[in-house]
C-alpha cells in the first residue's frame, strides 16, 4: 500500500481532472453503477463528530474516515481531520493510504466548481468566501482556475486566517481583500462560498440576484450557514437529495418543500433555463465524490 501524503495528494488530483472525474460519477450515481450508503455520524464529547463513508464501484472501493473537533484550535490542531484507504474492489488489497483532509477539500470544491460551471457559466466577477480553512482554500483554487474573477473577499473569525487566504490569493492572480463585514460585499458578489462549521447564519438575505452561493461548512441538522430567508427565496440545488434530506440544516431550517429541491446528478449533462433568484448548491458530502478522487488517483499511478 502506498501512503501518499497531504502535498502528492493535491498535486494528483488537479482541479481539471476532478471536475471530469465528478462530472462522470454523477452519471455513473445516477445509473446505479457506483453505490454508497449513507455516512454513519457518530456524536463524540466537546460537539464533535465521527464520520464513516464507504463506496465502491467495479474498480474501486474507499473507506473515509472523519474526525470533527471543534475546540481543537486551543491544541492548535486542524478541527477535521480525515484518512482515504482506496482498495481494489476485485481482490480487496489495499492500494493507497491518501490524505483525506485535502482529498476531501479538493473534490468538494470541484464538485461546487461543476455546479457552478453548468447553473452559471457566465457568472464571473467577485467572488466572496466566508471562513478561511482548509475548504476556503480549496473553493478559491478551484474558482480561481474555473472563473475570470476580478476580485475575492475573505471574512473569518480570525483575522490572521483571513489575511493568510487573501496572501493567496494575491499568489494566484486574485486581487484580494480582508472585510470584517461581509454583508457589505453580499450586494455585489456573484460567487459565495461559505465554509464554517457555525450554527447560525453566516450571511444575510442581502445577496445579488444573479449569485450562486456554494454552502459547503454545515454538514449537522442543527448547522446553518445561510437564513431561512434566503433559501426560501433561492433556486435549490444539492449534492445529494437523501443527504441533504438528512444533514442540510440550511434548507431543514428554512421548511423548504423538497420537491422543489434538485440533486446535481439531474441537471448534469442537461442544465436548466429557468432560475429564480440566487442560486443555491448545498453540498453536506458523499463518500462517491471521495470515489471520484481515488479513481483519478488511481489512473495517474497505473498510467
């Protein structure tokens, strides 16, 4: 078994190739070739979690395993911390340890890449991230490559945090700002991201019509990053519909009518016309899109 560390993680999986790899397991998802069962979410002491998330298809299997420790800035510790064990799905040997903190940052900010590249292809302009970890750093990458961006703001609790990501993001050819207020910035971003683990609202209702928000911190019922207002008055879309059914406390919160509410995998290769209000793609996860990464791992090392 080869154990790939945190910096050869990020270098085989590259924005371009995740994205295609995602783009072909939503169809594979959606035709019941590749299948996971829902994670298994473990409550633990101080608010933390536990996460098991199994998949498997005829090539692959992959077992992901999550910590979430909220407090463990005090231990100067990452507050999620992850593992990917891939397996051959025909003989069961292990084939790669990967680091699960990056595999897992990389392919969701893939994942809200491809959402954001099929509902708003045009949506260029300023983007605005709130919460500046690891998730943060990912969705700036991705937006990066995949938009013309003309500018990027950064709000977090901590200003050092916010400074680091807007440091860079200047590196990557972003113009960049600090803002302690982001609901200064709502009216004229079209690209949000938010990427905490908070409880309440993040944001404000004031956001563009025109924006696509990409919420991927709150993975609890009881997490929200966005008002009920605004889901109320957003285009919905998620990752997963029984995941979200389950975890998306956003749209749990805001008493959304499910039926209104659109998994990826049915608008992938077929977008819609039709939108009302922002646009809102709410990821809580799957160990599928953990797949994806280990099938486009996979291909680089047996080339």
């Amino acid at each position: 078994m080869e154990v790939i560390d945190a910096a050869l993680t990020a270098t085989l999986l590259p924005y371009p190739a995740l994205t295609q790899a995602l783009y072909d397991m939503l169809l594979t998802k959606r035709v019941g070739r590749a299948t996971a069962p829902q994670r298994t979410v473990l409550s633990i002491d101080d608010g933390g979690s536990l996460l098991l998330m199994p998949a498997t298809s005829s090539e692959l299997m992959i077992v992901k395993l999550v910590t979430v420790h909220p407090q463990n800035d005090v231990h100067d510790l990452p507050r999620v911390q992850a593992t990917l064990l891939v397996l051959d799905a025909r003989t069961g040997r292990r084939l790669y340890l990967l680091d699960g903190e990056t595999a897992t940052a990389r392919r969701t900010a893939a994942l809200s890449l491809l959402a954001a590249k099929r509902l708003v292809p045009t949506c260029n302009g300023i983007l605005l991230i709130i919460g500046a970890g690891i998730q943060a750093r990912a969705h700036l990458e991705a937006f990066a490559q995949g938009f013309d961006l003309q500018e990027a703001y950064i709000a977090s609790r901590t200003l050092a945090s916010a400074q680091r990501l807007a440091s860079q993001a200047q590196q990557l050819g972003v113009v960049a700002h600090v803002t302690s207020s982001p609901s200064e910035v709502l009216r004229d971003a079209t690209l949000i991201v938010t990427a905490t683990t908070s409880v309440e609202p993040v944001v404000t209702n004031d956001v563009h019509p025109d924006a696509f928000v990409a919420a991927v911190g709150a993975y609890r019922p009881d997490m929200a990053e966005l008002p009920a207002e605004l889901v109320r008055r957003s285009t919905l879309y998620v990752d997963t519909l029984e995941g979200a059914q389950a975890e998306a406390g956003d749209l749990l919160r805001a008493g959304v009518n499910w039926a209104n509410v659109t998994p990826l995998e049915q608008i992938i290769d077929q977008p819609p016309s039709v939108r009302r209000g922002p646009i809102i793609f709410k990821s809580v996860g799957h160990a599928l899109w953990d797949l994806a990464a280990a099938e486009v791992v996979h291909r680089s090392r047996t080339r």
